[in-house]
C-alpha cells in the first residue's frame, strides 16, 4: 500500500507540474469560450462520445452530476452554439446531444493548446527520459482499447 501512496504523490507532483508549466494560456481560453468546469467536461465527453448522447447518459458520464445542474449546463452550451439537441428518433421525450462544429473547434483548440504544453514539457526531458516515460504509460494506456 506504500508503494500505491508514494506512485500516487509522484504522480500528483508530476501533474502539478504540467500544469504549472502550462501558464495562464490554456486557462484563458476555457474563459474565452465561457466555459465552465462542467460544461468543459461536458463537452470533452459529447467530443469523445461515439454517438449523440441523452441527458442520462451524460450525466452517467460524468459520474453521476445531478441531471437539473447539467440541464443547465446544456441549455447554455446550447444557447452559446456549442451543443446541439434533438429530439430521439424512438422517443419524443429523450433529448439527443452533439457537439456542434462551433464546439468541437473549441475542443480541439483547447486540446492543441495542452498538447503544446506538454511538448514544451517533454522537450525539457532527455531522449532516455521521454522513452521511459512513453514506455511507462503504454500499458496504462493500452487499457482504453
């Protein structure tokens, strides 16, 4: 159990790192676009999502967030252009959602922005360093497929 303990502070230090590293810029656009925390988690869902998702479901997704504050999350992702909703094929009740292409271009912006970021990190290391490091995380990695 140390050993849990000890990998997880190693890992927070890591990621408080990265993120001090990342500076003000990626922070600037999440308020740019207006975004809130969930809202933003929101939308990196709907982005990853293989098809349009009901409420219920996003809320699944996102660990069980009460269904009236993400309602309000939607409405104004929506009423800004960054989410769509329709209405299920099959049932007239359920709300399907997407992303629109006004969303999903802030979604990737943002992700350009933090994968420039750990560029920027990772240039910093050295060529062993960068291999141990993408070699650690293949396994972890390997287990989303």
């Amino acid at each position: 159990m140390q050993a849990t303990a000890d990998t997880a502070r190693s890992l927070n230090e890591f990621l408080r790192f990265l993120t001090e590293s990342a500076g003000s810029e990626f922070i600037q656009a999440v308020e740019e676009a207006g975004l809130s925390l969930t809202q933003l988690k929101a939308m990196h869902v709907l982005a990853a999502a293989d098809e349009d998702l009901s409420l219920n479901g996003l809320s699944e997704q996102l660990g069980g967030l009460s269904l009236p504050t993400l309602s309000r999350a939607i409405d104004a992702l929506a009423q800004r252009g960054y989410v769509k909703r329709e209405e299920d094929a099959e049932d007239r009740r359920i709300k399907r959602l997407r992303l629109t292409a006004k969303g999903r271009k802030t979604i990737d912006r943002l992700i350009d922005i933090r994968v420039a970021v750990l560029e920027k990190v990772l240039e910093t290391l050295t060529d062993e360093e960068r291999d141990r490091l993408a070699r650690a995380l293949e396994p972890i990695l390997d287990r989303r497929a």
